[in-house]
C-alpha cells in the first residue's frame, strides 16, 4: 500500500472528474483505435432515434456495443439476440457512466454455425406459430393469365423463366425487378410481395394470378435473404399463390417452408406454374373426337329404336279392324234375336185364344220387352262409345311415341340426313365417296348435292 503523507500529496497532480474521464478516454482510444470482436449479441436496444444498443459477450465478459443511425443503415446484416457476430470497430469511453463501449462500424456474421444455428431458432420459432402448416396453403392456379415474377432483372433467372413459359404457354410475366443478396434484398423481396397484393386489392387488371420468388444457387449467406422473418410473413401473408424457387435443390429456406408450392430450381417453377398448351390442345381434340362419336352412336341407337318400333306399330287403317268386327258381330246377334224374339212371341200369340187375349196385359208386356231392348241398345252404345274412345286414346299414344321417336326432332336439333337417289341412309363416308349424287335432308327440306 502506498503511504501518502501530507506533504507527498501536495505535489500530486489534481484532476477534475471531467479532466480524468477525458484523459482515460483519449488513453482507450489512442491504444484501441480499431478492433475486431468476436462475440454472442446479448441484450439488444433500438429507440426511436434509430441507434442501436446491444451487449457482446462470451462465456468470460460483457462489452457495450452502439450502432449509430448512419452506420445501421449501411450494414449488410442487422443484430440479433444470440447471433455469433465479428464486430468491428473504434473503443471508447462513455464518460457519463464511467464505462468502455465498441462503436461499431462494420459486422459480419461469426461463420455458418452461426447462421444455422439462427435459421433453426427461426424455423422452430415459425412452425411453432403454424405458419409452415399445410392447412394455410392456398392453391396453384391450373391456367393462370398473368404470372408475377420477383427476382433480380439483371441475372439468368427471370430468362430462364420467360424462355420456359414462352416454350410452354405464352403469357403474360410482370416482373418486379429487386436486389436478391445483400441488406436491402430482404425488404425489396417483402416489398414487392405486398405491392402485387395490393394491387390484387386494387382490383386493376396488372394484378397477377400466381407468383414466382425466384433466385440462383449460391451459399447460405448468398441466400440469407430468403430466410429473414419479413420475407416469410410476407409470403405466409400473401392472398396470391406462390411458388419458391430459391437456389438449386439441396439448397434450403424458409421461404421454402411457408410457399404454397417449392420448385427446385427457377425452370422447374415455370414447368410448375403453367401447363405445355400443345398437350392441352391434343387433350381438346381428342374429347372432341369422343364427342362426335359417342353423339353418332346415340342418334344410332335411337335411330334402331325407332325402325323397331315403327315395324311393331300396326297402320292406321287397321287400328279400328277389331272394334269394327265386334261391332258387325253384335248387330249381327241382335238382329237374329229380335227375329226369334218375335216369332216366339207371334207363335204364343196364336196359340193363346183370341177369346182369352187381354190387351191391357199384352201393352203391359209389350212396354216391359221395350224397355229390355232399349236397356240392351243403352249398353250397347255405351259398349260402342266406350271401345271407340280406348282405341283413340291408344291411336293417340302411339301417335305421341312415333313423333318422339321421329328423326324429325333431331334434325330440329341441327343434324341431317344424307340420303342415296334411292332415299337410303348413307352411312359411312366411303359409301358416300362411290356415289354421284346424294340428298342431304334438313328440317325444313332437302338439298340434292352432286360429288365431285
């Protein structure tokens, strides 16, 4: 221990609290004009005047650390609580509490343990939320008309794109051209993300049915972009589908995990987002084709029905032959029994004295046979009326089958009939090819045609 005695102490220098302060920081400074610090970001502060606060620690000790506003603006990446970083720049003294602080002017990442170590937490921080949740995928579009494209307009991915769907099916691309590496690439990615969205909202007819976020391959800091929490929440938020396809395909991103759809590589996203339009076009033709003939076996079917039918009709002239025959027979029988009725009655009548005959009985008699032969013809007629009626009814039903079943109704549909000089239907275009001459039947007549 040093003894100062009083006379000693005299001659020590005396220094203000300022005059120390300064002295100390000027010492710092002057011995650590520029350092690199490897280090853990602990606590971390950002006001509102834009500087950044933190703590950078290791196992042993902690040091202060500031970010102006001007530096956290030019910075590639950003601080985050326990990101392993390499912090470079100028020691000093912060004279108002007594303490030494790092003000920072560059930071780099401390190496990839670092970075996946981050990108894990996030990605547990994300699935957590739900956000990777299958549920929330909304879906690609099988034909859209616009397609959106995000990426960078100087590089070989939006041409591998355009070159692709152009081979595919022609379209419409609006690009929104952005930075894909470096400390504004993030927020440009997020940025153009929300400004398609808001122009779907918008309504206009630039708005883009599906998106594709596309960049080449490259390393995990090359691709960091791609991971930042901005850029995700932008996809997880976006109304329109999109399709990552980010790096080559053993590479990995978030923005993976959150898109409705991740294409391996830019050219499998436009293989993804459209279809080939010749295949489309074969498709066509061919149902067209399954069409045509499955509507020419139907009017053939119905075409059979109808010969069939219209050979089991009976004429018109003979629908009436049966009621007619009975008709003949009944008045035939009644007028046999009114002859042996009355010559039954004229032999009783002759065998009955005329002394005995009673006139009041007979008229009693004759009024009751009348009313018995009137009764019968009643019958008769209602007989007549009634069988008349059925056989009109079945006239008319089989009227209404044969007009059902008539080929006029599909030529009232639009179909024709191509007939020989005969008036026989021609079936195949072979037969028509050997004849000079055929008769096209339409609704409302028919055309003679001469072959070439």
């Amino acid at each position: 221990m040093i003894n100062v005695d009083d006379n000693f102490s005299l001659n020590i220098t005396e220094y203000s609290v300022s005059d120390i302060s300064l002295a100390i920081k000027r010492s710092v400074e002057s011995n650590f004009e520029l350092v690199r610090i490897r280090g853990e970001v602990g606590r971390i502060s950002k006001p509102a005047s834009g500087h950044i606060y933190l703590d950078l620690k290791d196992e042993k000790a902690v040091i202060s650390g500031v970010i102006w506003k001007g530096t956290a603006q030019r910075l590639e990446i950003l601080p985050e609580e326990g990101l392993e970083i390499i912090a470079i720049g100028r020691i000093t003294t912060f004279q108002g509490q007594s303490k030494y602080q790092i003000i920072i002017e560059k930071l780099k990442r401390g190496g990839l343990g670092a970075l996946m170590a981050l990108f894990e937490k996030r990605k547990k921080m994300f699935f957590e939320e739900g956000v990777f949740d299958n549920k929330n995928k909304k879906k690609i579009p099988f034909l859209p008309e616009k397609l959106g494209v995000i990426t960078s307009e100087s590089g070989a991915v939006i041409q591998d794109i355009m070159h692709r769907v152009s081979d595919r099916f022609p379209m419409e691309i609006i690009l929104w051209p952005v930075a894909v590496q470096g400390s504004k690439s993030a927020s440009q990615i997020a940025g153009a993300i929300n400004g398609f969205n808001k122009i779907k909202k918008l309504g206009t007819d630039r708005s883009p049915d599906l998106i594709i976020v596309a960049r080449g391959g490259g390393s995990i800091e090359d691709l960091w972009s791609f991971n930042e929490e901005v850029v995700v929440r932008a996809v997880y938020e976006s109304s329109i589908p999109i399709i990552s396809a980010v790096g080559h395909e053993t590479d990995n991103t978030l923005i993976d995990l959150v898109a409705d759809l991740r294409a391996p590589t830019p050219t499998a996203a436009a293989e993804l987002a459209v279809p080939v339009r010749s295949d489309l076009i074969s498709m066509l033709v061919d149902l067209d084709m399954r069409r045509l003939k499955a509507s020419k076996n139907k009017i053939k079917m119905i075409y059979g029905l109808f010969s069939e039918t219209v050979k089991r009709l009976k004429k018109e002239s003979g629908l009436l032959d049966f009621p007619r025959q009975s008709l003949d027979e009944t008045c035939h029988r009644l007028g046999s029994s009114l002859q042996l009725l009355f010559s039954n009655k004229v032999l009783k009548f002759k065998s009955t004295g005329i002394e005995k005959l009673n006139i009041k009985v007979l008229q009693q008699s004759f009024s009751a046979k009348k009313d018995v032969l009137h009764n019968i013809s009643l019958r008769m007629y209602q007989y007549i009326n009634s069988e008349q009626k059925k056989q009109v009814e079945y006239l008319r039903n089989l009227h209404r089958i044969l007009d059902n079943l008539s080929y006029r109704n599909t030529l009232n549909r639009g179909y024709s009939l191509v007939l020989d000089q005969q008036g026989k239907l021609v079936h195949s275009k072979e037969k028509a090819s050997s004849l000079k001459e055929l008769t096209i039947e339409f609704n409302d007549g028919k055309l003679d045609v001469k072959c070439k």
